[in-house]
C-alpha cells in the first residue's frame, strides 16, 4: 500500500515552442505520424494490384477516417488516367435501344452541345433547302418527265383516236370519248340516231379507243412509282449534300474512335430515313429508305428523341481520377435513375433512357467510390446489387419490379472502381463471417487507432494539426499552452497518462466551445485558463443527473457514511454513465455472516439483478476464503453481500475487493472505516486487478466527502495498476496537495484490510496459522467458531 502524492495523479503537457513554431502539420504527414498503422495498411492497399483490392476503413467515428482517406486517395488518384466522358445515345441499329460513346475528360460536353446544335440546325436549315429554287427545279423536272412519260404511254391510244374520228377529251380524273361524224361531237348516247352501219362503226371504234386507254393507263402506277422514287432518293441525295460536310465537320472533331465515327454515320442515315420530323411531310413520301416495319412504325412516337444526347459522365475540370465520397447511399444514387418526362408515354422508353442520371458507381468509375457502411447495409438490395457489379466488374441496370417507372434499355457498364467502405471494427467482423464473398472483394483492412502512446512527439504532431485545422476557422487565436491542456484532455478521455485519445472531432468542439467561452467573457485569445473553464462549464451543463444522485447521498436518501468505522460495511465505488456525461457514484457494500453452509449469497443474482461478470466476482470471493483460510480443513459459513440502494442491474467486478473485505469484516467481526472507499477487481490470490473509470470513481466521492464536509483522513484506495490511469481534476489534486484528501494504491487486499481496520493483517506462518491479534487470525478463529457451534446444532 502506498499513497500518492498529488505530482503523481496527473501527467501535465509541455510543448516546446520552437519545434511548434518551426513546422506545420498537412494531412498526410498528419496520418503518417498519428496513424502509422492506419497510414502504412492504406498505403499498401492503394499501391496493390490485385483483382478486387477494395477497402475497408475501421475506426471510431471522429477520428478523422473520412478526412485522411480522402487525401491519400486523392493523392492516388493523381497517378492514375482521367477516365473518360461517357456519353449515351441511340443505338439506330435497333429500336428503342442506346448505346455508350467514350470521350477524352472534357469533351463529351461538346460533343452533345454539337449534336444539338446539328440537331436544331437541321430544323430550320433542310425545309429552307426543300423550299429552295435549287430543289424545286429538280422536283418541277420529275414532275415534266412524268407527264411526258404518261402522254407517251397514251400516245398510241390518242393515235387510233385521231385515225378513228374519236375525239378524247381528258378531265380531271377520266377520260370522255366523242364519235367525230361530219363535225359533229357525238357521245355514245346519240348514235342512235345515225345509220346502223355508220352507229355499229363508231362503237367499234370507241371500244377500240377506250381499250386502247386503258391498256396505256396501266403504266400510270409504274410510272407515279418511278416518280416517287425518283422524288425520294432526290431528297435523300439533298439531304446527304447538305449533311456531309457537317458530319464530316463532327468525325474530325469528334472521332477519337471507331465507335464515334460509326455512330455519326448512323446518325447520318437516321436523319436521312426520319426526313420527315425535319419537314413536314409522311415519312412514305419522303425518303428512299423510309422506316416501314410495324416495329419501326411503333418506334417513331419517341420522335426526335432518338436524336437525343445524353451526357451520363462528365469529366470537365477534374485534375485527377475521381474521388466520391457519399455517406447515404441509396438504390437511385448508387446504380442511377430516370427523371420523368411529361412527354413520355408507356411506349416511349428512349426518351425515359435519354433523361437517365449517372449512379455514383459510374461517376467514380475509374477512381475511388468512399461509402459509409450503415448506409450500404440498411437495404438488403444495395448490398447484394453493390457485391454483384464489384464481382463481375459490370453495372448491370434493372428497373426494380417495384418501381412505377416503365423498363428502359441501357447497355452494361464496364466498371473499373475501387470501393472505400467506412465502418468500424464491428461491422467488418460480423461481415467477415456472414459473407463468403466479402473476404474476396475487400482484400485491404484500415484501422484507425482510438488512441495512441503519448509520447512528446505525438503531442506535437496532434498540436500542430489542432492549431492549423483552427485557423481555417477564422476565429481567435489559440495559444500553445491551451493545446497543452487539451492534449491533458485527450489522456483524461483515454483514462491513462501514457495515451492520447486520438478523436479530433471531440477535441475540436472543445476548442469551438472555448472560443465561445472567450468571446463571451471579452478575452482576446484562448488560453489554458480558457480551456480549463470550458471543460468544467461542459462538465457543469451535463452533469445534472450527477447533482441528483449526490444530492440524494448528502440529504440522506441514499445511506453513504463518510466518517467513523462499522463492521461489514464498505464504501464501493461505482461510475453511472447518462448520454456523454459519465461520472462516479459511492454505494454502500454491506455483509452479513453467520453460522451455516450456504457459503457465500450474492443477493443481486439471486433475485436475477447481477451480470455474469458480477456473478463472476462473487464466485471469486469464496475461492479467495477457501484457499486462505481453509487449505486444511472444510469451515462452512453462510453469508449474503450486497450493494444496497441499486434499483438496476449491477455488471461487472470492480466493487469484489470492496465486497471482499466486507465480508472478512463480517465474518471477523472487525470494524472498518467509512472515510475510506474503495475499487478495484480481486482475484483467488487476493491480488487487486484494475478497473474502468478511476478518475470518475475518485472525483465522485471526493465531491460527497467536499459536500459533507472535509476531515483530512479521507480518501479512496486503487488498484496499483491504475495509477498511470489517473488524470484527475485540479480540484482533487489540491486536496491532496494539501492533505485534505488522500489517494491510495494497493496491489493485494492485505493492502486495503489493514488501511481500512487500523489492524494488522497477518502473514501466514508454516503451520498455516496467523500471528494472534492479526486480521486473518480473527477470520480464522470466527470461522472455527461458527463450526463448532454448526457441530453442536447437529448433535
């Protein structure tokens, strides 16, 4: 047992301020300095080339995971190719159906502003062109040639005629044929009145002409036919007078490939068949190679949007390979979706496929894709959908079956990405074991510390990232000495005087909130005086639960002595935790032994309140009694412990030591103080194992013992192994300091019998017997005592 001065219940901080002065912190040598495991694993895995090398980030959220990630990765993004622009467009070898075009970073923009613009200018240039003197000459000579073509095939019919005396007159739709007799015009009808021979002429004669007619009329379709074909292939050659150039123009600005230079020829043919949405005429009576299946047909309420260009990837500006960061993926985000149009209809999917967006998958494609784990798991469908395309290496589209949007084609999507999943240790694991194929796609493990040895190095490097990330903030300057106790801070979290608490996140809101502190009390910097008042003001607006518990200790609702000596009552110390505010509570430990053979009662598990880990420490106590005080002979007892005043459940085994010398004081009969509390896990050997949350446990009671009422004897008892765990408060350490308050370290539970007795504990002699007088000897000569009595009881 020994006890501790006040130097030794905290570790201060000293920055040297020339190595503070002399350089700054970036974010990479931030990681490599703080992180060295985090840093080197990511490092490793980004310059891996493996199949399917994606990565999993691990570490608790604040430490700076996402921000140092995203550096490195942008770091390797810098050696790998801009990816290129991905451009959608009309497949015009299928109906309805799209294909992908590839375009060096920047120029797929261009490429569908030209498109449009060929688009649009067509519309107004090729009526001009059908309107013009050129064209309309063209056309008036196929309509001449048409007319001659049809009076030739009449001409032998109009010969016989003439020859015949039949007069033939055309009209708009048909022909009328009068008998010529002595100049005068004679219909059918008024032959009768000629002689028979002269009436059975003529009707021969007509008969002949009429005949003859319509044997030159049947060439009429054949000849319309010709007309009309003649008609569209000289639109058809207009139309690709006009277009070459243009098409010419876009292959030599465009054609940075086979693919794009096939599609301009397509499109180029595409206009020529769909003439007619540029001019207002059916497409039958347009185009020598108009569309005319019944699938064709269908395909032609999507209109112009077959002309559409739809830039799914665009690359403009982008100084490197992407970088993605998304922390709520959905289905929609992750693999794309349409925005309706007002103007589609059930049938027209191209237009619903020309207003696709690009999913984050195929933005990041070719770079890095960072997503937060929760997100990808909270729909069962993201992460079987997310496995699938990382497996195969091709984003496959479907429209959900539940979706009310109607299927569109898309083709696959060659993927090329590596995914950054953030999470923490837990979710790895448990993926780990649950997913045969996790193991194969995530090949490369991160873990960021949660803390870290402090060292005067670490110090610094976590100084000089504060202090610069602070300055982005525009806000008052921080002095050195404020980072030095925020740095005391960053041990106090991690509960050890050798460790950094490595969470940024929580040591910049104390920083935020200390500006706050400053402003508001007209200080021009943020000093340690400033951080101080910040941590006790955190500490004052979360801790009114702590207030309520200790105000039911000093009114006396809840039974805690800090003063005088009682046979088989201890002060335990415990720590209650509510939110972020965790603080130390006293509870009282009391036993009972009698005469019996029940051995030791934990009250807790009977009645179903205690944790394993509790029931664990209770066990441990009677292996503790058996093997000291019984090694020669069986001495049975009955005795109950119990922590009085607790209404929840009680875990764990820090209070066994407190439990233990309750029940030796019982068994014995042996007083002990009540200004002492103590904490601390006990083993079969009576050695004193360390607990969680000493600072707070310390800190409690010294709170009850200030509220009660200072008598300078009291104090609390440790487990040794603690005692680099121990940052307390300036208010504890002055106590100390001034012998108002007393810590204490023990290694056994000898330690602790004979502080809290006053008594001598006794070492056990070669005949297993101990010293009279001394604690054991009275445990020993109680517990014999008890058997004699059980011995009479049974005769």
């Amino acid at each position: 047992m020994r006890k501790l001065p006040a130097d030794q219940l905290y570790r201060f901080s000293q920055i040297n301020s020339q190595d503070f002065q002399a350089s700054t912190s970036d974010t990479k040598e931030f990681m490599k300095r703080f992180h060295p495991r985090a840093y080197q694993s990511l490092n490793f895995g980004l310059h891996l080339r493996r199949n399917q090398n994606h990565i999993f980030i691990m570490g608790e959220p604040g430490v700076g995971r996402i921000g140092m990630t995203k550096s490195m990765l942008r770091e390797a993004a810098k050696r790998k190719e801009i990816p290129q622009d991905v451009v959608l467009v009309s497949d015009f070898s299928e109906a309805n159906k799209t294909q992908y075009l590839y375009f060096k970073a920047g120029h797929g923009l261009g490429f569908k502003h030209a498109i449009e613009d060929l688009i649009t200018q067509l519309k107004t240039q090729l009526p001009v062109v059908f309107d013009g003197h050129a064209y309309q000459l063209k056309n008036q000579q196929l309509e001449n040639d048409l007319a001659q073509k049809q009076e030739s095939a009449l001409e032998p019919a109009l010969d016989l005629a003439e020859s015949l005396n039949i007069e033939v007159q055309q009209n708009e739709n048909n022909f009328v044929l009068f008998a010529v007799v002595e100049g005068e015009r004679l219909r059918m009808a008024d032959l009768k009145k000629l002689d028979e021979p002269l009436q059975k002429y003529f009707m021969d004669a007509l008969d002949q002409v009429e005949e003859a007619l319509n044997k030159g009329l049947t060439h009429f379709p054949f000849l319309q036919h010709e007309y009309m074909d003649a008609g569209k292939k000289l639109n058809t050659d207009v139309t690709n007078e006009h277009l070459e150039p243009l098409i010419d123009a876009l292959k030599m600005e465009f054609g940075e490939n086979h693919g794009v230079k096939a599609y301009l020829d397509a499109l180029q043919n595409a206009i020529v068949s769909k003439l007619h949405l540029f001019w207002d005429q059916s497409a039958e009576q347009v185009t020598s190679n108009a569309q005319t299946s019944m699938e064709e047909l269908l395909a032609e309420q999507s209109g112009m949007s077959v002309f559409e260009v739809n830039l799914l990837v665009d690359h403009s500006g982008l100084k490197h390979a992407p970088v993605i960061y998304e922390q709520n993926a959905t289905m929609p985000k992750l693999f794309g979706y349409t925005i309706n149009s007002a103007s589609a209809n059930a049938t027209d999917t191209l237009t619903l496929a020309m207003n696709h967006q690009a999913g984050l998958l195929q933005k990041a494609n070719g770079g890095f894709l960072m997503l937060s784990i929760q997100s990808v798991l909270k729909d069962p469908e993201i992460w079987s959908n997310l496995k699938a395309a990382l497996m195969s290496k091709r984003l496959t589209f479907e429209i959900p079956s539940s979706s009310s949007v109607v299927p569109y084609h898309l083709p696959d999507y060659p993927l090329e990405v590596t995914l950054v999943l953030i999470g923490q240790a837990e979710h790895f694991y448990a993926l780990q074991e649950l997913d045969a194929q996790f193991n194969r796609l995530f090949k490369v493990q991160v873990e960021f510390e949660v803390e870290l040895e402090r060292t005067s190095e670490h110090e610094l490097v976590l100084a000089q990232q504060l202090s610069s990330e602070v300055e982005a903030w525009e806000d008052l300057p921080v002095v050195p000495s404020a980072l030095e106790r925020l740095i005391e801070y960053a041990s106090r979290l991690v509960e050890s005087q050798g460790r950094l608490y490595t969470n940024k996140a929580i040591l910049r809101d104390v920083l935020a909130e200390a500006n706050a502190f400053a402003r508001a009390h007209d200080e021009q910097e943020v000093t340690r005086e400033t951080i101080e008042a910040t941590i006790q003001q955190r500490d004052f607006h979360t801790g009114l639960m702590e207030d309520y518990y200790h105000r039911a200790i000093i009114e006396e609702q809840v039974l805690i002595k800090v003063s005088g000596h009682h046979i088989g009552m201890v002060n335990g110390l415990t720590v209650l935790t509510m939110g972020r505010q965790s603080f130390g509570q006293p509870v009282r430990i009391t036993a009972q032994a009698s005469a019996g053979d029940e051995g030791v009662v934990d009250i807790e598990r009977e009645i179903e309140m205690a944790g394993p880990i509790h029931s664990k420490g209770m066990l441990i106590l009677s292996g503790y009694l058996r093997g000291r005080y019984m090694k020669l002979k069986s001495l049975g007892f009955s005795a109950s412990v119990v922590m009085e005043q607790t209404y929840d459940g009680i875990e764990g085994d820090s209070a066994s030591s407190a439990e233990l010398i309750a029940l030796i004081s019982s068994i014995a009969q042996i007083p002990l103080r009540q200004d002492i509390a103590i904490t601390g896990s006990v083993n079969q050997f009576g050695e004193i194992q360390p607990i969680g949350g000493v600072n707070e446990k310390i800190e409690g009671f010294f709170k009850v013992c200030k509220a009660r009422g200072l008598t300078g004897s009291q104090g609390v008892v440790i487990p040794e192994a603690n005692t680099k765990h121990l940052m307390l408060n300036a208010e504890v350490r002055n106590a100390v300091d001034a012998g108002e308050f007393h810590v204490y370290a023990m290694s056994h539970i000898d330690d602790a019998l004979g502080l809290l007795s006053d008594m001598a504990v006794g070492e056990e002699q070669e005949d297993g017997s101990f010293p009279d007088g001394s604690i054991n000897a009275r445990v020993l000569k109680a517990l014999e005592k008890m058997n004699e009595k059980h011995d009479n009881d049974d005769d």
